[in-house]
C-alpha cells in the first residue's frame, strides 16, 4: 500500500473511532460533545483533501 493510502486509512479509522465516541452514551456529555466535534473536523478534512 502506498503511504498516502496508510495515511487515508489512518484517518478514517480516526473518524470512526471519533464518530463511535460521540455516540457511546455511557461517557460524559462534555467528551461526547468534544468526540462529536472531532468527527466532524475530521469530516470535512477528509472531504477536502480528497476532492
């Protein structure tokens, strides 16, 4: 694989992991709110370095 393809991976794994913490209701809404936030910074990165 390609290191840009690693990296793109990486990335959406991050996503993933942000995304699934933001709904994970057993953690404290201050950290779903903040998980919540990064997901959709990560969103729009991916969304622009990818067009």
């Amino acid at each position: 694989m390609a290191k840009s393809d690693e990296e793109l991976l990486q990335q959406i794994s991050q996503l993933g992991a942000a995304v699934n913490a933001a709904r994970d209701e057993s953690l404290d809404p201050e950290l779903r709110a903040l998980a919540d936030h990064t997901a959709q910074e990560a969103a729009g990165r991916l969304s622009e370095e990818n067009q």
